[in-house]
C-alpha cells in the first residue's frame, strides 16, 4: 500500500486536481496539513472519500488537516474523529488488524510554549488511549527538525544534521511511547530527502514525518520525497510504502467490528499447571460427575448443552482462572499505571488552572515517568535476559522458547517483577 503526507498550503480550490493525482500515484490514503478548510465534515473527491477538520466557520482560513481514503476502503472505518483543528484520527480495520491513522499538524517553531505544549500534550493523550492495544501510524507536518542518530530505534542515521525545539518534543514523545521516526531509517539523495525547500534563502528541512510503533505488524519499506507532484506548495509530498500481512479475523476482532471496545475485552486463561497434583485432578472429574446429568432424564438439546459446559464450569472450579489484559506489555505492572495516572491528573489540573507552577509539575510528572518506564524496562530486560540464559546449555531447551514467547505475547503471563 502507498500511504503519504502532504503540506498543501490551502485545498479548497485544489483538491480535485489533487485527487486526481493521488489516484494516478496509486495512493490509498493521504494526511493532508494546512488545509485551511473550515469547519468539520465528510465529502467525496474522485476516487476518494475527504474527512477534515479545521476552525470554526466564523474564524478567519488556517490551520487544518484532513485525510483521504479510498472508497473500496469504506467499510473498512470503524470510526473517525475531528480532535481539533490540528489533529484528526481514523480507527480502520486493515488485513485482520486494528490501526489508528492520526494526522497532525504541530504548531510552528515561532509559536509560544505553551501553544506548542498544548499540541503534543493531547498528542501523547490521544497516544496513551489508543497505542497500547492498536498499531499507530502518525502522518503529518511536525514543525520539528529530529536530527539523525546511529544505533536508535527513534531516529535514523540519514536525517538531517540540525535539531530545533518541535524535533526536541517530537523525539521526547516517540521515546515515550516507542514510536519510530521512519523518514531517517532509508538512504536517500537529498532531493528525496528534505520535505521542505525555500530556494531563494536557500533554506531545507526534514519536517513531514511517518512515524509509526517500533514493534508493529506494519512493515514500513521505504519512506522518501516525490518531488514531480506540486500543487503551489514549498513541502513536497513524502510518500510511504507499507505491507501489512494477512492475516483471518478471528472472533475477538469479529467482536471488535460489533462495537465492542478492545481495551475491555479480557481473555480468559486457566491455571493448568494445578493438574500436576493428583489432588486436583481428583477434585476435578468429582466436580465433573456431579454436572454431568443423567442422559434418560434428559432431552437430546439438553444432554447437549450440558456436554458442552460441565467441562467448562468444573476446570474453572478445580483449577481456577486467571484473566489477563491483551494489551499490556510485559513490563508493565501497577506501579506504571499509577504514575500515569499522576500524570494525567497534574495534566488536567494544569488544563482547568493554567497556572506556571502547575505546568511545571506536570512537566516534572512526565520527565519522572519517563524515567520509571525506562527503569521498568531495563529491570524487566536483565531479569528476562538471566532467565533466557539460565536455560542455555541445559535440558530446557522449550523453556527458552517460552520465555521469548511470553516477550512476544505478553498478555498471557503475569508480570516477571513486582
């Protein structure tokens, strides 16, 4: 699939010619910024269905983002939202997975801190509601010069040499929520490379970005500038190439299409290493006899149902369950929740106050969290790592197997540290 971002400077008079060209591209779905379209809505251009989200009608034309999507990908939105006149999210369900697309446009390197401080807050709100249990891919103009870094999984070592103080936010925000910077991980020529030129001040920036989850079933495969489209802007368009593999719906997904939202849908897991005892197997066929009814007193439905839920309802009582959250990480745990939680309510207090002193505390709540999921994840890590090796060498060869298991799918075990 081709997906893509663009500054376009103003639509309202190009976006047929736009979608024309987009359809040319092959593209199947495009971020635009600085529409300065006006108000909230759905339309059709073309090929392709526009949602957008802008200022209210009585304010003077700026800002703006919008998506289009192909209309063989109709079905496929569950929901969208109009967040602000900056940001727009889309929950599409792609190939047997659940994305979240968010379009956004940061505010300017010139505007006040606050302004900017305002952005990626509800930024990384939006962020720490919907990553943790869907892929993520943000599309957008950020305003922000990320720089270039050897041997890190958030910048590539084929960006630009410069940083500003939006690339410094943006880099702090994806590290929060282990999010990659794709345009810096493939080599380009310049030409392909800077998403922004000023020719007659001889100026040049990266500053449109695909960013998406470091662990993802999404494959970015190339991210680069295609300069033969214009459309009487200075940003150029940056085109994606992303695969998604296939894979079949499953029940949780079929629910998840029902309405039903995935951050409350909770997998149960039996305890089944109790059948190692004898006792407990014993208590497990006594509580089985006792449900199994008597088949010349019943009915054929009824020796049916029954069949099929006294297996059920005795494993639950002899070995009991466990639930487990599909969306936690395995080094996550309580202590994680409660300092977001801390974060998040300094966060509202600073919205409701806008007071110095509370924006400072929740500026010191965030650095703070950022620390203690730093520390969770590198004490997770030593501990799983003197576990791997442990088993190296010895017997246990299975038993590697599932502890990298237990990293890949980390729902179903409980947390390795408390």
């Amino acid at each position: 699939m081709n997906f893509a971002t663009w500054n376009v400077q103003g639509i309202r008079l190009k976006k047929d010619i736009i979608a024309a060209e987009m359809q040319k591209q092959n593209m199947n779905l495009i971020a635009f910024t600085e529409t300065k379209k006006k108000g909230q809505g759905t339309e059709n251009v073309g090929e392709y269905i526009h949602l957008y989200t802008g200022v209210t009608k009585e304010k003077r034309a700026a800002r703006g983002v919008s998506v289009l999507i192909k209309k063989s990908w109709k079905n496929k939105i569950r929901n969208w939202e109009a967040v602000n006149e900056n940001i727009l999210t889309i929950n599409i369900i792609l190939y047997g997975y659940n994305i979240i697309i968010i379009a956004a446009y940061a505010p300017s390197e010139d505007e006040r801190d606050s302004v900017k401080q305002d952005f990626f807050d509800k930024l990384d709100q939006l962020l720490e509601d919907f990553s943790r249990y869907r892929d993520v891919i943000l599309l957008g103009d950020f305003n922000g010069r990320t720089g270039r870094k050897n041997n890190s999984q958030i910048v590539g070592p084929f960006g630009e040499a410069t940083t500003n103080d939006n690339g410094e936010r943006l880099i702090d925000l994806c590290e929060t929520h282990d999010l990659k910077i794709n345009n810096g991980f493939f080599k380009h020529k310049d030409i392909h490379r800077y998403t922004w030129t000023q020719n007659t001040r001889n100026l040049k920036s990266i500053i449109d970005y695909v960013i998406s989850k470091q662990e993802t079933h999404i494959e970015i495969n190339d991210v680069r500038v295609l300069r033969g489209i214009t459309c009487g802007s200075d940003h150029f368009l940056v085109r994606a190439k992303i695969r998604i593999h296939f894979r079949k719906m499953d029940k949780l997904q079929e629910n998840h299409n029902t309405g039903i939202p995935m951050e409350l849908m909770n997998t149960v897991q039996y305890n089944f290493n109790s059948f190692n005892d004898d006792s407990t197997v014993f208590l497990y066929q006594r509580r089985l006899d006792s449900k199994l009814l008597d088949p010349e007193e019943c009915t054929f439905n009824e020796i049916y149902e029954n069949i099929k839920s006294s297996p059920i309802a005795a494993t639950k009582e002899a070995i009991g369950t466990k639930e487990y959250s599909t969306n936690k990480k395995f080094w996550w745990n309580d202590e994680m929740e409660s300092y977001v939680e801390e974060k998040k309510q300094k966060y509202l207090k600073w919205l409701s106050t806008k007071t110095e002193r509370d924006l400072e505390e929740y500026k010191i709540s965030k650095r703070q969290l950022r620390t203690h999921i730093n520390r969770a994840k590198n004490k997770a890590w030593d501990i799983k790592c003197e576990q791997i090796n442990n088993y190296i060498g010895g017997r246990k060869c299975s038993e590697i197997w599932k502890c990298i298991s237990n990293i890949k799918n980390p729902g179903i075990t409980n947390l390795i540290y408390t």
